[in-house]
C-alpha cells in the first residue's frame, strides 16, 4: 500500500480493519454501551507508525476499538481516552 497516495492506502488498511474487526470476537457496541451504529477506530493512529509498518501491525485488533460517531468525535479531540489492551 505504500506506494499508493496516502489517503488512497489509508482507506484500504481502513477497509481491511473494518473486516478484520467485524470477522472478530471483539465488542460490536461502543464503549458508551450504544450498539446501532459503531465505527472501527485506532487507538494509535495510521499516520503515527513508520511507513514500513506491516498492515498486520498497524491493524492488530489492539489497536482498533468501535465507537459510536459521538465518542470517536471524542476520541480524536482528546476528550476521551482509550488505553489499548496489553
């Protein structure tokens, strides 16, 4: 993916999480406990690891977690913290 426009490769490891998330066992409502509608979010974000970063990495279920349009708005003001799982 990395040699495709930034915003280009973004959405496809975007779209990969998105299934990888959904195939998961992990939560599918928010932390909030609202569960009509989640979005997949990075705790640390694809922008923040190095370009040579394996997809299997930066898409590791750790990092992801749903969130409801209101907490992810939240979440990338800095009004909400999400510690990723160890």
């Amino acid at each position: 993916y990395s040699n495709s426009n930034p915003s280009n490769s973004y959405a496809r490891i975007r779209d990969n999480a998105r299934c990888l998330y959904k195939k998961s066992d992990k939560p599918k409502a928010c932390i909030c406990g609202y569960d009509k509608h989640y979005e997949i979010c990075y705790i640390k974000a694809i922008k923040d690891f190095d370009k040579d970063t394996p997809i299997v990495v930066v898409n590791s279920l750790d990092n992801l977690v749903a969130l409801c349009p209101n907490c992810h708005w939240e979440f990338d003001k800095g009004l909400l913290k999400i510690c990723p799982s160890s």
